[in-house]
C-alpha cells in the first residue's frame, strides 16, 4: 500500500480528532489502518467517519475478530467452500487460493441457507484478518493486504439464472467494500471463461475504482497464467497453489485441542495403505496405529508416533499392511489451544501382489 503522503497525514490528524472517543485495538490505531478509510471515501472526512463507525458496529456485532476461533463452520461448508493460503508475497502479505468455479452457491441458497453462507464469507474474511495480523507481530512491521486467486473453472450459468444468488453475490461484495477497505493487494481471476464479463458487469458498479484496478483476468491457457502470476508472485509454491494436487482431496478442519481419526479395515494379507495429504500453512501430528484381531495378541501398536509434526508441504508415502486387523490413521492438533488446522487428504488401499 502507497505511503501516506504529507497532505495525507494532516487529514489524519482531523480524522483521529473525530473518532477519538472510540475504542480501538491496538493495530486499529495504527496510521496505515486509518488511512485506508480516508483513501475510501476520497478524503471526505465526514463520510470516512460514518464509514469508519458503521464497520466497527458491524464488526462488533459479528465478532469479525474472534470469528476464525469462536465459530465452527459446517463440515459440508469447509469441503465444498473451500479456500487456503499458498504462502506469502515479498512483502509478507498473504497469498489466499479459492476454487470459485465449483462453489455451488446456488444450491445452498436455495436451500434457505443465505445467512448462514454470508456468516461462512464473514469466517473467511476473519481468518485471513487473522494470517495478516499473524504476519505484523512476526515481520514486527504493518501489513494490511492480502492477495486472493481465485479459480473460475467449472463456474456455470445455472449461477447466474438464478436471482437470489445474483443477489446474494451482490451483498458480499458491498459487506467488502463497506468493511475492509484498501485490504486487497491483488485479485488474479484465472481459468475465466464466456461468463466472466456477465459476472463482471454485474458486481463493477459496486466495485471502488482502486479495487477495480487491482483486478487481473486470465483465460484457460494454464501455461500463460502460470507464468504470469510466477511473475507478479514469486514466493508461491505454484504446485499447491494451481490445483496440481489431486482434484478428488478431501478437506476437513481440525480444531484446537482436538484430533482426527480415520479407520481402515485390513482384511487381505498385503495390503498396501497410502496416503497423500498437507496442511495449510501449519504443521499438525501423524501417526498410525494397529489394532491386531490375532485372538492370540490382542491390542494396539503404534506403527508411527502421532507426536511427529509434519506440515508445509504435501506428504505421499504408504505402509505395507502384513497383519490383518484395523489401522488407523491420526491427525493429532492436541498440542494446539488457539488454532485450527485445515487438511487436505486422500487414502487408498490397494491389494499388492
């Protein structure tokens, strides 16, 4: 974000006068924060302020702050709404990662669930509030921007036929716009296709023309894209970011102090067991554990340790099953007290000759 030039920063003085009675947290204090409500509203001092006390009400309504750790969201919401952080760009801010193109929206809505999808963007905007504070105490400077790629692949027109999705689509755009001003860095909308223009001309008059101009289309040419967002993003591990992964990962999140278990019933003698998974950004507990059905020797082995932490990148590997009985593989966050974990998995077994 554009330093604050020297006019800026008298107007600031005014601004801080205006609002002085408000309690703020500590980083809400900051020049760079408030700048930001200024730049929105052309430096209209009145409109800023009732811009300004408008989404600090909102936000205390909906514990934006508190939201990415108070509030679980629905499992299906998590697997089908998926989103992740790819890393961070030479400046720390955060890369974030969502397959638009297969959020079907539509349904949900017309299933009578549209405030509960809106509070699942609120939960979205809450956690990547929180990887960017994350980053200010780590870096011990102040960032305020994050990037978003969003994938279009897979988007239909049955989106689009649809009025109270329209609608819907239109409300979470205006709760950006009025709440996090000057947040996005970037926005790369890859894999576009004949109805990007539609959805464009539909959310552009909503759009501030800062914004507008932080948005960048690509089409399907997967090389092209690659390439340019490898360009304007160096630092990101473009394997995760680009869907290189297996297509039919599975994702669950994993909350603090809890574990996940999955249960895997061995009943043919070598019987090889894989695994494919990664966690978003931070590390989590693996382990295996054996549960013999041999009536001669009965009870568990811990073939690995769910102590041993592993995240930050994608681990393949597989066992052979030699025993016949019940492995179970553990995905342990015990250790964790404040935050989630998000795991992408898939398991196989396969019959080895």
């Amino acid at each position: 974000m554009a330093a604050i030039t020297e006019n800026e920063a008298k107007i600031l003085l005014e601004f801080r006068k205006r609002i002085a009675d408000m309690e703020l947290r500590k980083i809400q204090e900051h020049d760079m924060f408030l700048i930001t409500w200024l730049r929105a509203r052309e430096y209209n001092l009145k409109k800023a302020e009732e811009m300004f006390r408008k989404s600090q009400e909102w936000r205390k309504v909906n514990d934006i702050v508190n939201l990415f750790k108070n509030w679980i969201p629905p499992e299906e919401y998590v697997s089908k709404f998926s989103f992740k952080f790819c890393g961070y760009d030479t400046d720390a801010s955060p890369v974030i990662f969502v397959r638009v193109g297969r959020w079907d929206v539509r349904k949900v809505i017309e299933a009578g669930e549209r405030d509960l999808y809106l509070k699942y963007l609120q939960y979205i905007g809450s956690t990547i509030l929180h990887q960017v504070e994350e980053m200010i105490y780590a870096k011990d400077k102040f960032i305020s921007q994050f990037i978003v790629i969003m994938d279009m692949q897979g988007y239909l027109f049955r989106q689009l036929a649809s009025i109270p999705t329209v609608e819907t689509h239109l409300e979470a755009v205006r709760e950006f716009e009025s709440n996090y001003p000057e947040t996005l860095k970037a926005c790369y909308i890859i894999n576009i296709n004949k109805l990007f223009s539609t959805i464009f001309n539909i959310v552009k008059p909503l759009l501030h023309a800062r914004t507008i101009s932080k948005i960048h289309a690509c089409d399907s040419n997967v090389e092209k894209w690659k390439a340019y967002l490898q360009k304007n993003i160096p630092t990101i591990d473009m394997k995760i970011l680009c869907g290189e992964l297996n297509g039919d990962m599975e994702i669950t999140v994993i909350q603090p102090g809890q574990k996940r278990t999955f249960d895997f019933d061995i009943t043919q003698n070598s019987t090889t067991l894989s695994w494919d998974f990664l966690t978003e950004n931070h590390d989590i507990g693996f382990g295996i554990i054996f549960h013999s059905v041999n009536l001669n020797n009965e009870g568990e082995v811990e073939i690995l340790a769910s102590d041993r932490k592993v995240g930050g990148k994608q681990h393949t590997n597989s066992i052979l099953c030699t025993n016949l009985g019940k492995y179970t593989i553990v995905f342990d966050n015990s250790y964790s007290r404040m935050r989630s974990k998000t795991l992408h998995y898939k398991f196989t077994t396969d019959l080895t000759t």
